[in-house]
C-alpha cells in the first residue's frame, strides 16, 4: 500500500514537474502581449515613451533592489563591487535599456505589438549571422545544425522583410460611421457621428509602419549585443537577481538623463495622474522585474536553457488572437502572415542551434574521455549560460 502511495505521489511530482513549467511560460507570454497591448493604449493616448521606459524601469529597479537584497537566497561571498563588474552592470543597462528599450517602445507607438512579436523572433538569427561575422560562432556545411540555422535566418529575414512591406487587407473593413438626419425648420442635415473612443488600441494611430518596424528591428539587433555583454557579466557574479536589479537601475538613471537633456524636454509629460498611463506603468514595473525574471529563471534551472527560449514564438498566435478577435478593423493579414513567418525561422534557428550543441557537447565528451578525465580547457569558454532576463520583448 505505501509503495502504490509513494509511486502514485512520485508520478504526480512527474506530472506537475512537466506542466507546471509549461503553464507558467504559456501564461508569462500571454501576460506580454497583454501588456504590450496596454502599453501600446497608454501612448496612443499621448504617453511619451521615453516617460514610460524610465518611470517602469524606476519602479521596477526598486522592486528588484529589494527583493535581491531580502527575499533573494543567493548569499554566495563572492567579489561584488568590483571596477570591471561596476563597468559590465553599466554597459549592460545602457545596451539593453537605454538603448533597447527606448527604440523599442519608440517603435511601438508607430506601430502595433504584432511588429514586436515579429522582430523579437528575429535575435536568435541575427546572434548566428552577427558570430559568423566576428567568428565567435562556427559554420559546418556538413553539420545539420548550421544548415539548418542559415536557411531558418534566411526564414526569419524573409518574415521580416515581409512584416515590413507588406500589411495585407484588415481582417473586417472599416465600419462607415452612422449618419444622423436631423431635420430643422429650414432643411434637413447631415450629421456625422464619430465612433466611440476605444478601450483599447492596438496599432498606432501616429502610424509609420516602416519607421516602427526598423525600430524594432534595431532593437533586436541591440539586444544581440547585450546577450554577448551579460554572458561574460555572469561568469563574473554568479547572483543574477542582484545584476538584474543594478543593470535595471543603472540603465534608468542613463534613460532619465537622455529623456530629460535631449529626447523629452517637456516638464507637463513628466506628470503623472490616477488613470490608466499610471496603472499600466505600475503592472508593467511588478510583471517585468520580480515576477516575468523569477518565472524565467526557475523554469532555465529546472528545464534546462533552451526551455524559455522555446516560448518566445507564442507570443505571435496572442497577438494574432487579440489582433483578430478585439481589433480585427485595423488588424492585417500581411502583418499576421508575416510574424508567423519569423516564427518559424525562430523555430528553425533554435533546433539548429540545439543539434549543433549535442554535437559538440559529444565531441567534447570524446575528448574528455580520450585525455583520461582531463578538462578540455577549449570547451570552457563555450560554456552557454542562461540569459539574465527575457530582453526579446518590449515589456
């Protein structure tokens, strides 16, 4: 009887092992769109987007700031404040805020969160052209791995190019507004009457299509440089809540200094009231600090790092539902196909990428086990590690 208990209660750790993991990343990238959707409402509204960076990632920093410090187990003794450390934490929040961050949401209020699902499927592919280039990553015609990475870039750049050109007819044409005869002692009259404002928006009414999709392609591109800077700031601290929460903060003190001196030098933007830009600001701060990066790194240490990574694309079906079912009168089928595109370059260049690991992880083995247990010090510097946070979205 204990036995059938203790296999029954193992079968279930099992079970929940598997699908707890899955439903929190399901959730997390529905959680994104969510918000980019809200977000993208608060600035069609009038929100500076140099505002909203620097106010969420205010808050979020001190979100960060205390849960590192309190509630954060990582008490290794480990060199903390170090000058190349200071310089790493610096550079990583300037790459991937300061700059990142800032084209992104730029590139949303010219656009629509479908763009930045689309282009945030691009990083994988432009990480393995942008290493072929500085020959950090290495391309084998013989290896399944690399081929398949060249034709799945070449996929995700065929979906972005497309994303970019070609919107497609909306999924309902626009509603003509309802006309009103009023009639007046002199003649009867026409009177247009304009649509009720919308809860929500999805693509920008300062639309500029091109301009928003090379923002966010711009974007990725930046995030590419940050994964190569974090990789190098982890080997060097190991406690990636507290490089999260330094890099967050430090990258809000350089955004506040940009915004303020150069890109938004009116004080009336600044002020913030009890309504909806406030409310999205604060979500956005409390799911993007503590909550998405504490989903992500327990589901990177129990599933392995190619597990997060795997999620990204779903992010573009969200999108799609949202886009079709609440918006379907200023949603494209050119902007869907295209996203879906990038989706299935994302796919092909991660499958790559895992082939081409094993591969070396085999060879490395081999290796080992021919030199009688001796580390191969060549294999050392390959060591992948997870990344610190989900850059790939604007959120």
């Amino acid at each position: 009887m204990r036995m059938r208990e203790t296999t029954m209660s193992g079968g279930m750790k099992a079970v929940l092992g598997e699908v707890l993991p899955c439903t929190a990343m399901v959730v997390v990238e529905g959680l994104i769109i969510g918000l980019t959707i809200m977000a993208s409402t608060a600035m069609a509204r009038g929100m500076s987007p140099y505002v909203f960076v620097v106010y969420t990632n205010a808050l979020g920093s001190f979100i960060l700031l205390l849960y590192s410090f309190f509630f954060d187990r990582d008490r290794s003794e480990e060199p903390f404040f170090t000058l190349p450390f200071f310089l790493r934490v610096c550079l990583l929040g300037f790459v991937g805020i300061t700059i990142a961050q800032n084209l992104a949401f730029v590139g949303l209020s010219y656009s629509s969160p479908i763009v930045a699902c689309g282009m945030a499927n691009q990083i994988p592919a432009m990480s393995f052209i942008l290493g072929i280039i500085l020959r950090t990553a290495k391309f084998d015609w013989k290896s399944t791995g690399s081929r398949a990475r060249l034709i799945g870039s070449l996929i995700s750049f065929t979906g972005a190019i497309s994303l970019t050109l070609y919107k497609g007819p909306t999924i309902r044409s626009h509603s003509s507004p309802s006309l009103s005869l009023h009639k007046t002692a002199a003649a009867a009259a026409l009177v247009v009457v304009p649509p009720p404002p919308r809860l929500l928006v999805f693509s920008s009414p300062h639309e500029n299509w091109i301009l928003g999709c090379a923002l966010f392609a711009a974007s990725s591109l930046t995030l590419v440089i940050w994964n190569i800077i974090q990789v190098g700031t982890v080997k060097m601290c190991s406690q990636i809540m507290k490089i999260i929460s330094l890099y967050t903060f430090f990258g809000t003190v350089q955004s506040a200094l940009l915004a303020i001196l150069f890109l938004e030098r009116d004080l009336t933007a600044w002020k913030l009231e009890l309504n909806f830009e406030l409310l999205i600001i604060v979500l956005t701060a409390i799911f993007s600090s503590a909550i998405r990066s504490s989903i992500q790194i327990w589901c990177t240490k129990l599933k392995g790092p190619y597990f997060v990574p795997a999620f990204k694309p779903f992010g573009i079906p969200y999108a799609s539902t949202f886009g079709s079912l609440l918006f379907a009168d200023t949603f494209h089928y050119g902007s869907m196909m295209g996203a879906f595109v990038c989706g299935v370059g994302y796919y092909t260049v991660l499958w790559g990428q895992i082939k081409d690991d094993e591969a070396h992880n085999k060879s490395d083995n081999n290796k080992n086990n021919n030199n009688n247990g001796k580390i191969n010090s060549s294999s050392i510097d390959d060591v992948r590690v997870p990344l610190l946070e989900d850059q790939d979205s604007p959120v």
